[in-house]
C-alpha cells in the first residue's frame, strides 16, 4: 500500500465535514463556523495592500520579519509572558505542528484537556504520540487530582487551551496555578494555546501560563482578534532550545510565512479591537439566557463557543434533528471522548442566533 502507517489513526475532521454539509445548503442556519463574522479592519486591509502593491511578496526569513518578531515580543512582554525567543508562523496551527515535530517522541505522552481542540489529538498521533485526555467535565474546570492521575514516567508535555476551544471556558488563575505546580515539580513542559485572549467577556484580560511558568510554549495569532483566518499568520515563543529547533523545522516545511500578512500583523498589534469584541459579549448573553431553560449549560466567558449538554445525551443524533431543521451545530464528539454535548458558535448575526435558539429550544 501506497499510504504511510502514521495515517492509519487519522480521520477527516468532524467540523469539516459540517463546514461542507452547510455549503451545500441554501440559506442554512450556520452556527458551525470557528472563526469571527467581522471582516478583517479596514486599515489592516489596507496595509496590506499597499505592501502588496510596493512589492512585498517574496519569500521572508524564515522566523519572520524582524519588525513583527520585535513587535511580538514587545506584545508579549507588556502581558507578562515569559520566553527567550519569538518566531512567526503558518496560524497557529501550523505552529503546534512544528512544536510536535520538534517535542514528540514515539510513545510520549501528551495530556490533553477533554474537551479540546480537534488538531491536538490527530498531530500527537501523526508524530507517534499517545494523547491522554483529562476529564473536565461537568464544569470545564482542571482538577489538581485528575491531573495527578493522568501522569507516568513517559509523559512529555501538557497542552492548555484558554479561553478553549470547543467550550468557551477561561481557565481560572487558581487551575492554571496547580498545572503550573505540578509540572515543576516533574521538570513537564506546558503548550499554551492563547488563541482566544482578545475574547473575554467578564474581566479585563485572562490569564495565561506564560505568565507563571518559564518552561512554557505559548502560541498566538491572528485569525481570531483581528479576523485573519483566511491569511494564516500566528507565533510561537518560548525557551529558545526549542524555537530554534522549530525555525530549522520551518524551513523544511513551510519555508517562511505570508509576506504582506506579516506587515499588516505589525500594525494590528497596535490596532484597538474592543468595540469588535463587546459585540461578542452581548451575542454570548443572548445565545447563553435563550438556551439555559431547556439545555444544561455552563455560561461561556471567552472566545465564540457554547457547549451545551443535549437533552438525551446523545449529541450525533441531535446534530442529525438540527440539520434536518437546516440548523448547523458540531457534536461534541468532534471534540472530546464524550458524545453529550454541541459545540455552537455564537460567531454570527443576533438574527442567525435567534433563529438558531428557536430550532434548538424546539427540537430539544
């Protein structure tokens, strides 16, 4: 056979498969997409295409041009995130996958927080890991005992995601702490997805574990807080061992990064996006109080995603009643061991949320 063996446990993804359902529908219902509805701001639109037009579109150093590496860095530095070194990468994505390059070996194993983003579990498996899942049910908390529980002489690093990615849960200081603890005392390096940190709804910022702990990779981007998706552009910082590993990976793999994307990036880190993000909050106070009579439901405080148990416990067919109602959720089977919960994105129009709450309280 023609395919390589470290394909045989990686399926197609779930929230693609929805994405492509939904397409060929007319008028469908969307509440399915990950990524924001505003277009990306004006004034970074045209930042870019004015590099664009002075020619920058050749190839840039691999870690990125020094101006957003430095930019990073500062960014970084005003947040109290601990690193010695800063590169740029293909989203973030593209980052965790020169990170498992870099990290794994056949047979570590990695802890990861159950529910969590889809990519975690299918790259440790392209790279010969074994994905640990951390129960955080009901309430999407970390327990210190749980955590303790999961560890073995063979575990490599832990990856947090918050604000996560399917539950919209912000992880406490104090849980943040007990992981950080812990992994100390075991010399475990943490990967910190901080994708999410501009949508937060209830305090002034998150907190994240590059501020509390040194041995940390901390990953950022673009495509959430500023609306790039389409232009693919994050970073990664941490101990400088491992980000030059990851830059001479990125030279065998993506070479280098969107060059006029990376200028426009330099000026989005000074471009204020709160009144893009307040719009976010009352989209999540509308979705969380027209479910919370009917669903069992913790209240979202970050990113654009509620995870609300579905009556029955069984969320493929729940998917399969909303689809029929030309509604279009992801169960949460996509993104966890279990099948009870729906991730619904609350990325989109109050009046494509309130259509989308009428079929959800009518079909539940």
């Amino acid at each position: 056979m023609l395919i390589s063996d470290r394909l045989g446990n990686i399926k197609p993804s779930g929230v693609r498969r929805i994405f492509d359902l939904a397409r060929q529908m007319k008028d469908p219902i969307n509440l399915s997409i990950g990524e924001p509805d505003f277009d990306i701001p004006e004034p970074l639109k045209e930042e870019g295409i004015e590099w664009i037009r002075r020619g920058f579109n050749k190839y840039t150093p691999t870690q990125g041009i020094p101006e957003l590496r430095e930019k990073i860095a500062s960014h970084l530095k005003k947040k109290g995130v601990h690193f010695e070194e800063v590169m740029v990468t293909a989203g973030v994505t593209g980052g965790l996958l020169l990170a498992t390059l870099a990290l794994i070996n056949p047979g570590d194993e990695i802890i990861i927080p159950d529910p969590f983003f889809v990519m975690y579990e299918y790259q440790v498996l392209l790279m010969g890991g074994v994905p640990v899942f951390l129960d955080t049910y009901p309430d999407f908390r970390l327990r210190e005992e749980e955590l303790i529980k999961k560890l073995t002489k063979k575990t490599k690093f832990i990856i947090i995601n918050s604000p996560n990615n399917p539950t919209g849960a912000l992880y406490p200081k104090e849980d943040l702490m007990k992981a950080v603890r812990i992994s100390k005392e075991r010399n475990l390096l943490i990967l910190s997805d901080d994708i999410y940190d501009n949508f937060v709804f209830d305090a002034p910022s998150c907190p994240c574990i590059g501020q509390f702990y040194e041995n940390t990779l901390t990953f950022g981007g673009f495509s959430k807080g500023w609306g790039m998706t389409g232009w693919r552009l994050g970073y990664a910082a941490g101990p400088k061992e491992i980000l030059r590993q990851m830059i001479t990976l990125q030279q065998y793999t993506f070479s280098s990064v969107n060059s006029f994307a990376q200028k426009a990036a330099v000026k989005a880190l000074d471009f204020d996006v709160k009144s893009y993000i307040e719009g976010y909050k009352t989209k999540r106070d509308l979705i969380y109080e027209g479910l919370r009579e009917k669903f069992n439901v913790q209240k979202p405080q970050g990113a654009f995603y509620i995870f609300p148990e579905v009556p029955g416990g069984n969320a493929e067919a729940f998917v399969e009643k909303a689809i029929q109602q030309n509604l279009f959720i992801v169960p949460g089977s996509v993104f966890s061991k279990r099948n009870t919960h729906v991730r619904i994105s609350f990325a989109a129009s109050e009046e494509t949320l309130l259509k989308g709450i009428e079929v959800l309280n009518r079909i539940s």
